[in-house]
C-alpha cells in the first residue's frame, strides 16, 4: 500500500456578508472585502482510503473598517472516505465552524462555535481517489 501526500496553501480575497445576531440591530453588520486563508492537505492510501484536511479563515472588518467592528470565521472539514467495493465508498465527514465579533452592538463579544458529523455514501469517479501516474519524461 502506498500512500500519496498532497496538499495546498492559498489566500485570497472575497466580498462577503456574514449574518447577524437575531437580537442585533439592522446596521450591525460588516461586509466588503475579506481577505481568505485557506490549507488543505490530502492523504491516499492506494485505492482503499483517503482523508482529507481543509481550513479556512475569513477577516472581516479588520483591513476594510475596522472602526466599525470585526467579524472572524473560521472553518476546519475533516473527511475520511473508505472504498467498499468497486466504486462504492462510505465517507465520514466532521465539520467545525466558528465566528467572534469585536463590534460594540449587542452581539459584541458572543463567540459561536457549531460543529457536525455526517456519514455519507459516495459514488467514486476513478479507481484512484484523484492520483494520476505521470509519464516518465523522455530522455534525450
């Protein structure tokens, strides 16, 4: 068995609107653009299994207007897929979310964590998981 590393580490930047507390008032909010960071890494294990680890990070408020308030997001999904037979797999996934707010309206200071679990059936494209045998470069 053999076991195939991949990974990937990116940041960029998007407009956004995160929702608000239901007891805040109706201009507590921060949207505009935020900048993103995001890893991922992906561990094979010949064609039986794979796992997955992706992270992402939003910073609202804090480059845009950070006299208004910030907004923090963060989010981890875990997965980890098992062939059964053919292309038929069982896929576990873990899901974890979080936000904090440094505004001065009500919702300042109320951090929220959700987190979930799903187990999935899932139809596999390729024999696999995603690995592909490259040529060996010709020799000259």
């Amino acid at each position: 068995m053999s076991f195939t590393p991949t990974s990937r580490f990116t940041t960029d930047s998007a407009t956004l609107r995160p929702g608000t507390h239901p007891s805040a008032d109706d201009r507590n909010y921060h949207y505009g653009l935020a900048p993103r960071l995001a890893a991922s890494i992906r561990v094979i294990a010949g064609a039986r299994a794979s796992f997955d680890i992706d992270a992402q990070s939003y910073f609202l408020g804090r480059i845009t207007n950070r006299a208004a308030g910030r907004d923090d997001v963060a989010r981890v999904d875990t997965a980890f897929t098992w062939r059964v037979k053919g292309r038929h797999a069982i896929g576990v996934k873990y899901t974890w979310s979080h936000r904090s707010t440094g505004n001065d309206g009500p919702a300042a200071g109320s951090p929220r964590t959700l987190s979930g679990v799903g187990i999935y059936y899932t139809l596999l494209g390729l024999d696999t998981f995603g690995t592909v045998d490259w040529p060996e470069a010709p020799t000259r």
